[in-house]
C-alpha cells in the first residue's frame, strides 16, 4: 500500500539481505536489477535470473491480475 512504510517480511541469509532488499523487494529495485551488470555472487545471480525469469512469466498477463495485490487469510 502506497504512504505505508515498508516492512519486509521475506528473509534471506544475512549476507545476502540488503542485495534482496534493494534489488528485490524495494520499489523500484527490479529495474535497477535489469541493468545490474558486473561481479554477481553465485546466490545474486540467482536472484537476479529467477527475478526476471518471473517478471517474463508475468509480461504476457493483463494489467489488472497483475496488480491486484496479494491477500492472506
């Protein structure tokens, strides 16, 4: 929701957090992950190719599955 703050509540390895955090989870950070090239470790790679794997998978669906957001019961 927009004008609420963050608060993740997927967990990665604590060395891998902020990678997650930032390229992952945050607003904005999948596009910043699209043009992220260089030295990737093995498990930001992964992340980095399972992600867009995903955002490909989810391209061809209308809009508005797309952004309806996820609830739990």
């Amino acid at each position: 929701m927009f004008g609420t703050p963050d608060r993740y509540r997927l967990t990665v390895r604590e060395r891998d957090q902020e990678f997650f955090e930032t390229y992952i989870q945050a607003r904005g950070g999948l596009d910043k992950l699209r043009e992220l090239n260089g030295t990737l470790t093995d498990i930001q790679r992964n992340f980095k190719d399972n992600a867009l794997l995903f955002l490909s998978r989810l391209a061809p669906l209308p809009e508005v599955p797309r952004q309806r957001p996820m609830t739990t019961s």
